[in-house]
C-alpha cells in the first residue's frame, strides 16, 4: 500500500482549501501514510519546498480563507527541465502519490508528470467558479456566492434609497455559475451570463416593465466574461439605448470573492473531497479528480474533467424571469 | 386552471421563508394566478385574517429572515368547528388551492382539511432541522447550521486561549442534522445526536487521546435530544468520570439558530420550492411537498413525509472520527 | 412650545439614518410632539410627498441599511421657486421644525430656506465619510470602516496566499478618515490619504524594506481623492519605478461601503443624535448640527460645519508607519 | 533607557488581544527594544514559558479573536513562592518591563509583583466588560456589543415571526455596558443592568403599554449579574404576575460573546493601547494602566483603575425609555 504522499494547492486560491489540506493530513494519519505539504504549488515541487505534516499542522485552519501552503502558477512546470527537477525531489523525500487541490490547470500538468515519472495524482476541485466537470460543486463556490451576495444585498440599500439601477459585475470568465446563484438570491431582476446571450434590447425591455410597475430600483448581475461586455459596456449600452433620465451605477466586487471564511457548505466538501482523494490514492486511483456528484463521492478521469463542459442549469435562468415579474 | 391560491406559514419559523411567499407570489403574478397572504398559519385562516399579494408585496424582502406572514401553531386548527370556520373564510374568498410552508404538524392539518373540504395544499419544508423525508434539504436548515458554525467559531477562539473542553448544545431534538454539519464544519472532535447513541466512554478516551497528543482544547458538539442527555447533563458525567483536572464549559446555542438572514443556498432552494409548489397546485398536485432531491424537484405524499424517516447520513460520523485524528 | 415637525434624509445615504428617523420619530411621540415623514429630501419637500408617522412607523427599521424616507440630490431646491413651494407644502401641513438628516450639501439648503421663510432645522449627519466638523463620528461612518475592513481582511487571504501586492480603494473623495482607520485595522503596510501627500518613492521603499524582511504580501490602502492619483493609477506608476518582478493587484471596493446593516456604534449613535436633534428644536435651536463631541452632545452652528475643515489625527499616520514595522 | 521587556495576557480572553500583543511587539521593535512573550499568563511566567518575539511573530493576527499567548488565572502568582519563581524566570531573559493585557485581578498581581521585585508594569485593558476606570472603553466591548447585537437581531426575527416577548442574557456580571449598549442597538423594550434597580411591576407595565399599542412582540435584555435575577428568573416572575397569555421565551448568549473576529474599533484601540503600554514603559512608566479618554492617551494608577467604580451613563438608560415610546 501506499506510503508516503504529498499535497499542495495550485492556481487561484479558494475558500476551503485549508479544510481540505486538514482532511488530507488528518485522513493520511489515520490510515497511518505519511504526508508532505508541498508549498507554492508546482514551484515548490521543483524547489523541494516541501515538509511533513502532523496533525497539529492542520490544527485551527479549517476556518481559514486562503491556503497555509501558498498557491502560484508555474511556469517552469510546463517545461521538461522543471518536471524533471520537480520528480528528483518528490524522490528524494519518497514520496508515491500526489493529493493536487486546484482545477484544469492543475490536472492538465499532472497527467504529464505521470506520463513521464509514474507518480499517480488525484485532484480535488478548488476553484470559486464551479467550472468543473465531475463534481456539482467545487471547493470555494459557496462561500464565493455568499460573499457576493452580502455585497449584492448592501448595494440594495443604496439602490431601494436613491432609486437606482445598479450593474454588478461578479467573477466567472466563462462561467455564469456565480452570477446566476447570487442573482437569484440577490433577487435580481435580470442576470446575464457567458453561456446564453441576454441581447441589451432584452435587458431594456425588463427594465422598462419594471418602471411601467413603478419599480424604482433595480439590480442587474453580469458575470465578467458576458458576451455584450463586462458590467460597465453594458451599463454604456443601456444608456445610449435609454431615452429617459435614470440613475445607472457600475460596481465591480472584484478579488473579496476569493476570499473570506468558508462557509460550512465549504468547508465539508472540502473535508469530503480531502478524505476522498485520500482514500482515492489508496485504492489505486490515478489521475482522476475526486468529487460528489448526487451526494456520491465519483472519481472523473482528468482527461474528462478538462475536456468535457460543465454545463448552466438554464431552469435557473427562467427563475430569474419569472421571479422579476 | 386553478385562479386563486392562498399561501401561508406554519409551525417554526426558518430563514428563507421569505424567498420562499416571494417566489409563491411572483410565479402566481406571472402566470396569471390570484394569489392571498394567510397571515399566522391556520390561526389566521380561521380568524380570516387574509389578504391579496401582488409582486409589490414581496418586494425587498428576499433577504429577510422571519416571516412576514407571521406563524403559528393552531389548536383550533385540530377541531373539526375551527376547519369549518377556516373553510368558510377560504370560500369567501374563493380561494382553490393552498402553499402550506412548515413541517409535518402543518402537512398533517392540511391532510385532513383536504379530506374534509376538498381544498388541495401543496406543502413547501420549511424547519430548520432538515428532518423531512422528501427532500434533500429543508429552507432554513443551511442557514441554521452556518449560524450554528459561526458561534463555534467564536468558541474556539476562547477554548484555545484557555485550553478548555467545550460542550456546545445545538438545536435537533429528533434528528443529528444540524449537529453533525456544524460539528464536521467547525472541526469538533465528538459530535453526538439522536439518532446513534455514542457512549460516555466513548468520549472520555477520544478527549485523552486528544490530551495525549497535546491537544489542549476540545470543542464536542450536541444535538438537544441526544440520548445520553443534553449538553450539560454530558459535561456533568464526564466531569465525574475523569479524575484529571480539566476546563469543562457548556453552552447552549438556543434560539439564535432561528433567525438570521438566509444564506444562497436557503434563499434559492426556497425559491425553487415556491415555484414548484405553484406549479404543483397548476398540475393537479394536491397533499404532496414538494422537494428537491440530487437537484430535482419532487413531489412526495404528505403521507410519506409524515410516516417516513429521514436517515443521516452515517458516513459523515465516520468522518467526524476520522478528522479529529 | 413646537408642535409638528417633519424629518427627512437628504445626499447619499449613510447605514444608521434608519436608527436615526427612528429616534426622531419616538422622541417626538415621547414628548406629544406631531411628527411627518417628507420622502426623497427636498424633492419631496417641494412635491408634498409628506406623511404622519407614529411608533409603528419605524418598527423594525433599526437594524437596516439605507434609508425608508429615501434620499436625493434636488437641484430644483436650489432655485427660489423650488424653496417657495417647499414652504408652501409645509404649510399646507403646518409643519415649524424640520430634522436634516445629511451633509453640508443639505445643511446649505437648510440654512438659505430658514433666512427665506424662518422655519428652522436642526441637522443630524449623516454620511459615511466623517468629514462634517462639529461631531467626532457621523452616522454610517463606523460601519463604512467595517465594510471595507471585512474587504480587506478577505483580500489579505488572498494576498497571502499568492504573495502579492495589493492596492485597495476605499471610499473618501476629500476626507481620509476612511482609509486610515480601515487601514490600521486592516494591518496595512501603507495609507495613503488626500490630506497628507505621500510620495510614490516612500511607498516604494516601504515596500522594499518589507521584502528585505522576507514580507511577501502587503496591503497599501488609497482613499479614492489621493493625491497621487486613485489606486489604479498608483499602482501603475508603482510598477513602471520598480524592476523587480512583483505580483501587483488593484481593487476598488466602492458602493458596498455605503449599505450593509449598522454596527452597534452607528445604531447609537445615530439614536442619541435622533433624540438631541428633536429636544434641539423644543428648545429653540435653529441652523444647528447636532453632534457629539468628547461623548457630550453638541449643537454647532451650520456656518460652522460648512465652513471649518475637519482635521485627521496625523498621530494616527505616523502608528501606521510604527505597526509595520 | 528600558533594553528588553515581554507582554503577556491575563484573566479572561477578549477580541482584539492579539491586536495589541501585535502592536506591543512591532512598537518595540520599531523602537529596538527587545520583545517576549509569555505564554499563559502569569503561570507561564512562573514556569518560564517565554520566547523571544520579532515582527514575523504577530503577522496575520490582528483579525484573530482570543489570544496567541494564550491566557490563565494563576493562583500559584497569589504565593510568594510563586512570583519568586516567575522573578527568577524573569531574570534569565534580563526582562526589564512587563506588558501585561488583562484586568483588574491582573493589575492586582503586577502591583504585589512590583513592590517585592522592582520589575515595572504597564497595563493594557482587556476585558469585553468594560468595567474599568481609566478608559472609555476596553479591549473587546465593541466586538462584544456587536456580537450580541447580532445575536438580538436574529432573535428579533423570530419574536416578530411569532408575536412572543424574548429575554435574552448577555454577559456583564457587575456591569451593564454590554445590556445598555446592545438593547439601545438592538431596539430592546427594556434594559435590566445591575447598577440599576428596574422592579418587574415597572417591567410588566412597559410590557402592557405595548400590548395595548398592538406591539405585538417584545425583547428585553437582561445583564447577567442583574439585582432581579438572570433573564430565566425574571422571566418566572413576569410569567407568575401575568394573568394574560403570553408566549414568553429565554435565552442566555453565553460563551459567543468572548469571541469573534474584533471590529475596527477593537482593533485600532488595541493597536494604540499598546504602542501606548511600549512608550509609557519607555517614559518611565509603572503600575499604571494605559486608555484612552476622550481621545487622549492617559495613564492611571492601578490603585485608581482597582479602587474606583466605572459608572455608568443613566442618560443612556433614559433612552431606552423613550425610545421604546
């Protein structure tokens, strides 16, 4: 059985990660394997900044935002040279299977370094955009929805008083998964995501049933990556298109949905995902990403989890609709 | 098609409640549906206390934790003159169909009701303690153990100043949800619930295990009905069991678990169920909730919620071991 | 003795003007005081947009952000034919006292209309900038600082996490007040503030020193009237000065520093002001902000807090230098 | 000039310790003065449990409740041979000066310590009671007051929900700052404090007025240390003097209002309390308490800060009453 292994974290930081670090410690403990933090994602692999862990390495984080083992993207990784340094000290320390909490990025170099040395990973998602196939959700998604909607829900303080249309831009490039889940909650009258096209004549029309309503504030949710452009080229467009004089604002909420103290959604996922990959690495997984699908822990080949889409739930899009009326 | 419904709450009251009489009201605006406000559950319908919503009515209140339709449990509900009285309200009204949001006590009243006057309800879960059979989650319950987290959180911060054993009581009187959720979340090394008895031996030796490894504070979670007592009666019998001397504090969580603004998750399940409890009555549904399970909406007989238990999950106290390593 | 008053909240809104009407609105009632709501400032002033409000009114209300009466910017109170039908609509109500909830914007209007048509005001302020003379704090300002101070404490997980620099802008066009208490308790290495020049060479060598100490993330804090330009713009002329390769992010928080429920402090606050603001006008103030000063309540003559700049405690400048050391 | 001194902390934890811990260190270091922390209070004084501290040491703790050093009640310093341990330990690391964040016990001690030992202390005040003379507020009040604050909104949620009247506890044994300042907040009928007699017929009539203003719910909050009995007692008493039917529930807050992540206030107050501890042992400074009165650094004798009471602000208990008009 499996000895020795390692974890680290890679790629954008996400809430939770620091519980799914702990799972992995305390899991591997458990089953008496011994475990390395790895620091600095990939960077760290080839620098040999690597260390055991205890339990007590693990003690009082899981309510922690970030990652205690720091997270980057590697340049050098993608290089042969780099994958090459990175196998001599996993080797030096013994290490034969590797924990990767992080998302596509993460498995794509991965699935090389096994091509190439033979050391097995199992990844666990860890990105706040819920953009990967073979889990519902990923670690940090929660807490990155309710982070935006506390902001969503101040904004409306502001909105309701000074009779105000608010565009509030959330994270997700190519994925509309934050924007449609704090929309709802937010109860924004329109959401606009990267995988449908909301036309702005459309955006308009909603805006104007509202005011016929006598509705005076209202709420618009764009995800960064909207294909009529980011919050504030929408807000252009409307006003351009508008004839009547209406107080139109632009916020960005920016780098605060990456952070924060993880919700308790979060944060058992992340245990979940921890303990699974754990166990995954013992029962000869390799180069698989660990998730829950349907309450079940479901092991996804890499390959799927890269290529394959995860798709929006467009019911939730019809919601948005008919709960503006 | 059925014209005019009435909606109303029932029993405890739970976080998203709100979202859940917003959705009710707006998925009736947009398809056309007359729809009522029954204010104090039954007691209101009998007292006819009702009145016409409109999307107006729910405006602004999607955050808000509470009802606005305010609750109530009803004993004149139970008799057979106080039904007649809530039937004879609902006619003036002409009134077809009802959203019932509450529990089992208030499925149970709508059970007989229907049989008596042939009025169809459509239940919506709304209890905190996630203890109903026919859905995955019950509105409020995310919310209830996030408050729940937090003050654990808060704990910590005093029981790893001080070295201290806290027993920390949470709401459940029946079921281990909120405990084992809030227990996983907030690192406990014991949690204990209702539905498996753990031994007080049990949690002497895992408590020195802990102190062998020097592990100075412990933070162990109960759920209010748990077998071996509440939380105080715990800490009491493991004071006179242990000979060394430690720190042992209680606190009982209490009502705060109630209230709070609802989180994402609560605030857009409620919403889901409020438009499929509509589009239930719509379809014909009647004595049915409606729930969502692996992320579908579900109709399940009110007899089947009432007589059918809601298992934990017990994987997850597997995991509460396993972590706390 | 003054028998009817009408309050209203004028400029941007500020968390706590809720506790403040509140407080106006019982205070009266305590003293047999008849007491009118006017909604959206002076526009609905000049529009008769008033209402009689009781105890019932304002239940409830403490906790919210924003404001019921809305709020707004009117320009035509600016003209003399705007002012003669806001008398003309006070008197249709017989209204001889008004409370002023806002700045010096509405403290000006209030001051001209009192020499026009003798009806007095006493001013209560409300902003979250805490640039008005005459009080220690204004209303909104203690629960702005924690806003931004949640923001930068989620930030700093990211911060860390990556080591990077990041640059975050805070609200405060004239007045660093904001900035530097959020600053402070944010742990930032550097405050910039539009009252105190801070040379780009200074933050640069801050920051170097900060890398000599192996300090691998730092948080530089921007009032958005800065000097030396907004964050962005600093950042950038950060990044064309230094040859080094650093990971340097910018964000600016912006509107939700203005909602969000009240903080303890803003709730009392803004009730003690509520309450001297009325007892100013049962004994004859006029043209007055009613402040607190030293935790005494104050009266200062508009002309003053127009007039007389508010100066920051450079004390204050120089523990944010000590501290990160 | 004063070459090496520790800090410690005392009694029981408050947010916003570490706060000051952090400015004690980086005030020294800023200052070149050597630094050390003592664990544990006076206990790890005694049993030598001191390192050396540098800048690195109190990185990321501001935002973190409790107290890295962690903190204790030592009887063994209430023995001769016990502070002549902990002056033999003293000693060893050539300590000059002592810090020491706790109370009034704390204070105690440093006094004895001092007149048999020659060994200076400044003290800082830590206690979320804000029970002592010499300062506006404590380390830890504001944090304290926000966190019941939020406890008192939550149940407000369900007290309205449910037409119930709540007794809610909150910490404050001889002292009813944390009761005034979270009632007046959280828009409490009445405020029960020690210091102040509030007979239950006075009680029971506030309640009566607002049953006959059709105030359908109430909140009554009940300092812990209250001449009529904690909340559940005094509930008894209503509920037994009552003949009407109300639904009367209780609930202690208990342990959640030590912890937390502290608020702004907390931690620029803790910050300029101990760059202000760092300076008074730097001018001299002995066997006095460092606060902050109207905004000024002062320093009180412990004889003072032992000897004198704290009153309380009775202008604030005559709000409570008018605004619950």
């Amino acid at each position: 059985m499996i000895k020795k292994i390692a974890v680290f974290t890679s790629g954008g930081d996400a809430p939770g990660m620091n519980a799914c670090i702990r799972a992995v410690v305390r899991t591997s403990m458990y089953y008496g394997i011994e475990v390395y933090g790895i620091r600095r994602g990939y960077n760290g692999m080839i620098a040999g900044d690597i260390y055991q862990m205890t339990s007590h390495s693990v003690s009082n984080i899981i309510q922690r935002g970030g990652t205690i083992l720091k997270s980057a993207r590697s340049k050098e990784f993608m290089t042969k040279e780099g994958r090459q340094k990175a196998f001599e000290q996993l080797q030096k320390f013994g290490i034969e299977g590797l924990v990767a909490i992080g998302g596509n990025g993460t498995f794509t170099g991965a699935t090389i370094f096994y091509d190439e040395y033979g050391i097995p990973t199992v990844g666990a998602p860890g990105t706040i955009d819920n953009d990967l196939f073979g889990t519902d959700y990923t670690i940090g998604y929660d807490t990155a929805v309710n982070t935006a909607l506390e902001a969503i829900d101040k904004i409306r303080d502001t909105a309701d008083s000074h009779d105000r249309v608010f565009f509030i831009e959330v994270m997700g490039r190519d994925s509309g998964y934050i924007a449609i889940q704090s929309g709802i909650a937010g109860g924004a009258e329109i959401v606009m995501v990267p995988e449908v096209l909301t036309p702005i004549t459309e955006v308009i029309e909603t805006l104007k049933q509202g005011w016929n309503r006598s509705k005076s504030s209202s709420i618009i949710v764009v995800a960064e990556g909207d294909e009529e452009g980011n919050a504030a080229e929408v807000a252009e467009k409307i006003k351009s298109r508008v004839d009547i004089d209406i107080d139109i604002r632009v916020t960005t909420l920016g780098h605060i949905q990456r952070g924060g103290i993880p919700t308790a959604y979060d944060r058992i996922l992340a245990s979940r995902l921890g303990l699974g990959a754990v166990e995954g690495l013992m029962n000869g997984h390799k180069n698989v990403m660990v998730g829950i699908i349907n309450n079940e822990i479901i092991y996804t080949p890499f390959r799927d989890t890269i290529r394959l889409p995860k798709p929006i739930n467009e019911d939730m899009l019809r919601m948005v609709k008919i709960l503006s009326t």
